[in-house]
C-alpha cells in the first residue's frame, strides 16, 4: 500500500455516534482511503486454523447456492437466510422486507438456530430412551454435530456461535436430567464467548442476545 494511514477521527459533534471508539473496540484504530493504483496485492496470510476452515464451508456452500439459484433475488435471499452473507441483497427487497416487518429474517441469528434445533430434536426423539446411555449419547452427539457444523457454514458468526453454544447446553443438560437454569445458561455462554473474544462485551448483537 502506497499511501499511510491515517488515525479515525472522533466524533466532532456532541452526542454523535462515536465511530472511532466502535472501531477500536473492533481492533482497528487506523483507515486508508485508496484506489487501485495505490495497492498491491503480494501473498495471503492464512487466519487461525479454525476461522480458516469455517470461511473455506462458507464459502462452498456459497458456490453451491449460486450454482443452483438462478434468480438473483432467490439467491440473494437464500444466502442471507442460510449463510449471514447480504452483500447480495438489493435495495428495494431490503425495503420490502424491512415494510413488511420481516428484516430479522434476512440475517442469521439465535432464531435460525433455534429452528434447527427444535426440527432436529422433533425428528430424532426416538433415539431418547431410559436406561439408554448409548441412544442418548447418539441423540446428543448427532444434533451437536449438526448445529455446530450450521455455526461452521456461517463462518462461525457471532450469533450463531453465542445460540449454538447455548443450545448445546440445554441440550445436554436436558437430556442428562440436569437441572436447567436459564440465566446460569446464559452467563455460562457469555463467559465462554469472551474468554475467546473479550470485545463482545461492546457488540449490541452479544447484549441483546
């Protein structure tokens, strides 16, 4: 990259929003503002092993959408509804669906993870059994599997890891008779969560959650 960096500015207004403490809270202090001319691109660094492999999913499920979605529109919805990615989705079906009160649909959260779930536990009950440890085993095993095998195909975004994480709890508490505790649940998720990222703490998405 030819030119230098330059610092992201604070707010200059009172009360406005504070961009620059956003974005350090994101692990980025420092913006460039370039055009093709002034970039190079020389080689790749591959990130963490397991992001690494989880974008790799990502991405061929991608592939596979495009393959056999023709319309846009269709592939552009199918990708914001399975996979998190609307960098497809145009502005007027963003306004469409925000009018309608349908705009959550379009962004992968705890919801489509709870849809999972709840389809994946309906469909192999009949694998819970009494006096049944290896059924039960198998029952647990094959919806963790599928749920966090979902959290890979979306990259492993945020929410979806935060509900998967959550689910998996209940899941194995529920079915081991353990006594469930929704807050202790959630604070056990939440603290999980940060010790791998501790800036989720400012992400509205990880408070709402």
């Amino acid at each position: 990259i030819k030119t230098a960096p330059t610092l992201i500015e604070a707010p200059k207004n009172p009360f406005e929003f504070d961009y620059q403490q956003y974005m350090r809270f994101q692990n980025v202090e420092y913006q460039y503002f370039l055009n093709d001319v002034n970039v190079v691109k020389i080689g790749h660094q591959q990130p963490f092993w397991l992001l690494d492999w989880a974008i790799q999913i990502n991405q061929s499920a991608d592939e596979i959408l495009t393959k056999y979605l023709q319309s846009k529109s269709a592939y552009s919805v199918a990708n914001a509804m399975i996979l998190g990615l609307r960098d497809d989705l145009d502005n007027n079906l963003i306004q469409a669906y925000s009018a309608a009160g349908a705009i959550h649909v379009l962004s992968v959260s705890g919801l489509h993870v709870g849809v999972i779930y709840a389809v994946l536990y309906s469909l192999l009950a009949f694998l819970r059994r009494k006096n049944q440890p290896f059924s039960n085993a198998l029952f647990v095993i094959i919806i963790l599997s599928l749920l966090w095998f979902y959290a890979l195909v979306t990259g492993l975004s945020s929410p979806v890891l935060r509900s998967t994480l959550m689910f998996s709890i209940f899941l194995i508490a529920d079915v081991w008779k353990k006594d469930q505790n929704a807050y202790n649940t959630v604070a056990f998720s939440a603290f999980m969560l940060l010790l791998w990222n501790p800036y989720f703490v400012f992400n509205v998405g990880f408070q709402l959650s």
